[in-house]
C-alpha cells in the first residue's frame, strides 16, 4: 500500500511518500515562502526523486485541520485535485492527532499545540498504550488558561510540541502544577511522515472519503459567521 | 495543414463564483459550469473572503468534474489545464490554484495561469468568431474599471484606469444608500427604468491630468449627500429618479472616455467586458455612440459578462500557443496588474 501526504496546517509545509511501514521520501520546510511556492514543488521533487507513477498511489493524506484557514485550504485544494485526476480517495487525517504521532511510544500525556491567535490554541491530549495513539481529549480550539487546568486536573507529566510552544511557553510554566517538558527539534513540528502514518491507518480501516467530499476541518466559523450569530443572539 | 485542436480546461475562483470550463481553441465553450455562492453573501451585504474561500473548497471538484462531463471529455483528452492566479481575494485565488497545480502535476498537463481582466475581455472572443486586435475594451466590474487598448493576443495597454471606486462598487454602495441591497448592479438597473435619469444632475468627474482616468467615488458622495439633504429638509426621495439619475452620471463618463479612446487611438473596434457590461444602460448607451461614429461594438451575453471560467480558457488559449506556461510554484497574485507576465 502506497500513500502520498502533506501537511500545510501551520507554518511547516511537508510532503512525504509512505510505502506500507517504510517512508519513501520526506520534504519538510519551515521557512519564510508561502505554501502556495512550496508545496507542490516539494511534492514534484520527492516523487521525482522516488521515480513514483502516480497511478500506484492507493490514497492522498492530508493534515485537515484545525490550522491556518489558508493554509488547510492550499492542502486540500491539493489533495482534492489529485484525488480528481487520478481517482484515488483522500483521507483527512486530524492534524493535532498527527503532530501527537511525532512522539510514538510516550506515555506521558503529550499536548500538541497550535497558535490559534486571540488567546487561544488548537490541542488535544493523547498518550501511547500499547503502542498505539490513544485520545484522551479530541482536538479543540481552547484558551491556554482552560487547557492548563485540564492538564492539572489530569495530574500527569505533560509534553508539549507545536508552534504554539513559542509563544505560550512562558504562560504554561506560570499556569502548570504538574511535570512538564518540551519536545526536542525533529519531533515537534508537523511532519507530512506523521500524516502518512495515521493515514495508512484509516485506509486500512476503511476511513477514506472521495475527493469530491473532502474538505477541512476548521474548528472554528469565519468571524462574519461568529459576529453575525452573536448578533442574532443579542436581538 | 490543419492544425491540432487544443482543448483547455480552465478554473476560475477569485471572488465568490467557483467555475470551471473546457474551451476548444480559446473559441469554442464545450461547457461553462459555474457554482454561485450569491445568496450566501447577500446575508452579510457584501462578499466575506472567508465565507467565499470555504465555498470554493466545498464546490470545486464537483464543479470541475460537471465541467469535464458536460464536454463529454476525460483529463487525458486536454492540452492544457488554465486558472486563474489574480487579481481577486487571495485565499479565493488559492483554493483554484492549488487545484489546477496538482490537477496538473497528477495529469501531465502543462499549467497556465491566467489575469482575470484578460479572462474578462476575452469573453468576448467566444461570441464574436470574428473579433480579432487590435480593439478598445471598457472593462467594467465590482473590483475593475479598466480602458484597455487590446494590441495583440495577450498584449494590452491599460489607457485608464479608476482612481478610485470602482464602478460596480459605486452602484453597490448607492444600491445600499437606497435601500437596495446587494448585489446593487442588477437592482439599480432595474429600478433605473421606472426613473427619469434628467431628474437629478449629479456630478461627472473628470480626473485633471489623465483623460481616460475614472473617478466615481465624489459621485458616490454626491448620491449620499443628494439623500442627506432630502432626509434633513424632509423632501420625499423618489428612489427610482435617484438610480436612473446616478446610473446615467457613470454610464455617460463611461460611454465618453470610451469613445474617446476609439477616436484618438483610431481603433474602429469598441468591446465591453466585466460584470457591469451586463448593465442595460450601458450597453445600450455604448450601442448607440457606435452606431453614430460607425464602430463595430461587441459585448459578451450577460451570462459571460459576469465571472466565469470559459473566459479564462479563451483568454488561456492565446497564452497557451504564445508558449506560456507556469510552473508548480505558481502563486495566487492580489494585486495582479494587467499586462504583468
């Protein structure tokens, strides 16, 4: 089983080739060119480099989100169109849940989180049982305050990954009461290799979706959306 | 020897329309799909770039597929894969973009990216077999108010340009000021036809120092201003006298610079092109100062006047056989100037 995956939700763009438990070829850029430039071209080269025929894709994997609305949409929109003109499913693989894979085996609570501006990060809580990713809060949109006291109220060393640790590291040393660490470069960034993986998980389990269906997972209304219902509530 | 046929499938999602079409030789529509999300946006006043960019993620498979069925062709009958790449709301432009780019790595097909105001004025190839540059084309849209000297395929000389507003946006804020709603094109031309368009003199601006530059936003003051002092004197507002009367202001200017540029260019060949060129007023303002100077106008039907995606696969086939092609890092451009490769 062979699957293409990519990865636009934050501010890394990553592409990567999986063949059954081997990746083929990765392609991770944290660097200032937008998604749009980088992306494709990365996707071109690694299956350039792999002499891949597109055609023995069995599924495309994307990181659906939550993330940066434009950049989960660039994802997509590349996935879909490959789904499209070679007729292979698309699997929508939750990011937070693929960032969490960065840290296989851990099992301390692992806390992957995303800057999701106004005060707020996308995250989730995982652990590893038996060697297997185990959800123990579904990802969401939250403040850093809420998470910190969800942490707490778990009472578990906690690691954290993601390009929400930059910016909210400072703010969780002050609000936590339990252990805490950060992950180390290499495994606290989105990688498209983490996509791949969960992904060939749900293509063996039947969880693909077409690529006409497919679309992202925002976790969140556009702000006309959210303004025009607070309206509605006042009236 | 006859040549191959080229058959293009274009993709078309700057602002709140998700489109796509094949076109045979930049000619030829064999189908003209488009998803538009109008209503959705009515509900907010005005187009929401968020609101648009979900849409389009939603639509454009199935939009593109329809598109493919219609013309009864598969991606492997194609020559080329066409799309927009600006000006128009970025994160609309993106979700386009990226489509056509992996539609076009995953087919082998090669990718050109196409300026939406070239899309716009081509439209009028499809109708018109025998129009060829050199021509004069007024584009007129929500975002563009464009004089363009068309000199060859793909070569274009913007002569003016508005200063300002744009002249769709014009009659959809004056469409707000009455009470209209949106979209304000559509609505000001209708009411416009019960009004008399003598009955108020509002103000056509001229810009000093370049003759073919538009203004409307001191006409869009003057409308508001025109019902500010009605409102505080309590003299009634005749609604339909108000839209004729503003409709006429930017039809005139329109119709003057036009005809302007046709005389001094020597170009006997006026087009129209954009949203707006769907206007009654318009079109029959810029019929009429034709027929009198003995022009040759064209104009796209309605339907092709407004965004769609067999304009960009016109205006895409005469990219195409100039060579043209665009590589997987091609990027959505906002601000796309028209003329810029």
């Amino acid at each position: 089983m062979k699957i293409a995956a990519i990865d636009s939700s934050g501010l890394v763009a990553s592409a990567a080739i999986l063949q059954d438990d081997l990746i083929l070829a990765e392609y991770t850029l944290c660097y200032k060119k937008t998604h749009s430039q980088t992306l494709m071209p990365m996707l071109e080269e690694i299956c350039r480099m792999t002499e891949l025929d597109l055609q023995s894709l069995d599924a495309i994997a994307v990181s659906k989100g939550p993330g940066s609305f434009t950049g989960l949409r660039i994802g997509s929109a590349t996935a879909k169109g490959l789904g499209l003109a070679l007729g292979k499913p698309v699997i929508g693989v939750p990011t937070v849940d693929a960032l969490a894979c960065n840290l296989f085996g851990v099992q301390d609570l692992i806390c992957p989180i995303m800057d999701a501006r106004r005060n707020q990060v996308y995250t989730g809580l995982y652990t590893f049982e038996n060697d297997s990713l185990s959800v123990i809060s579904e990802q969401m949109a939250v403040s850093v305050n809420d998470l910190a006291q969800k942490i707490n109220a778990l009472g578990r060393k906690t690691v954290f990954l993601g390009d929400g640790v930059p910016v909210y590291k400072d703010m969780l040393k002050d609000l936590l009461t339990v252990p805490f660490t950060f992950a180390p470069a290499g495994q606290n960034r989105q990688r498209a290799a983490c996509v791949a993986r969960l992904g060939m998980q749900y293509l063996l389990e039947g969880k693909t979706e077409t690529a006409a269906e497919h679309r992202p997972e925002y976790l969140r209304l556009s702000q006309a959306e959210r303004e025009r219902a607070e309206k509605e509530k006042q009236c | 020897m006859e040549q191959k046929d080229i058959l293009i499938l274009a993709i078309e999602s700057s602002c709140d329309e998700t489109a796509a079409a094949v076109v045979r030789n930049g000619r030829e529509v064999l189908s003209n799909v488009i998803y538009s999300q109008i209503d959705l946006h009515t509900l907010y006043g005005g187009v929401v770039p968020e609101i648009a960019s979900r849409k389009h993620i939603e639509k454009i498979n199935q939009v593109i597929e329809e598109a493919l069925r219609q013309a009864e062709v598969s991606l492997k009958d194609l020559d080329a894969v066409a799309v927009t790449y600006g000006p128009g709301l970025v994160g609309a432009l993106l979700v386009g973009v990226a489509e056509a780019k992996a539609i076009s790595f995953a087919s082998h097909l090669p990718l050109v990216g196409v300026h939406h105001i070239e899309g716009h004025i081509s439209a009028n190839y499809i109708e018109h077999k025998d129009l060829e540059p050199p021509f004069i084309c007024l584009v007129v849209s929500g975002g563009h108010t464009h004089l363009v000297k068309v000199s060859d395929y793909g070569e274009y000389e913007i002569l003016g340009r508005t200063r300002d507003d744009a002249a769709g946006e014009a009659f959809d804020k004056v469409a707000r000021a009455i009470g209209l709603g949106y979209p304000g094109g559509p609505k000001i031309d209708a009411l416009a036809k019960q009004g008399n368009a003598d009955a108020i003199p509002f103000p056509k601006a001229k810009v000093a120092d370049a003759p073919y530059d538009f203004s409307f936003s001191g006409l869009k003051s003057a409308v508001l201003n025109y019902l500010n002092g009605c409102r505080m004197k309590g003299e009634p507002i005749v609604e339909a006298d108000v839209a004729a009367s503003f409709q006429k202001a930017v039809v005139d200017v329109l119709t003057e610079h036009a005809m302007m540029a046709v005389e001094e260019t020597g170009i006997r060949k006026l087009a129209l092109a954009g949203g707006v060129a769907s206007n009654g007023a318009l079109r029959e303002s810029v019929m009429k100062a034709c027929e009198k100077a003995g022009i040759s106008f064209y104009r796209p039907s309605p339907g092709l006047c407004t965004d769609n995606a067999a304009m960009i696969g016109a205006a895409a086939y005469y990219e195409y056989i100039r060579g043209v092609r665009h590589g997987m890092d091609l990027n959505a451009v906002p601000y796309l100037k028209l003329g810029e490769k």
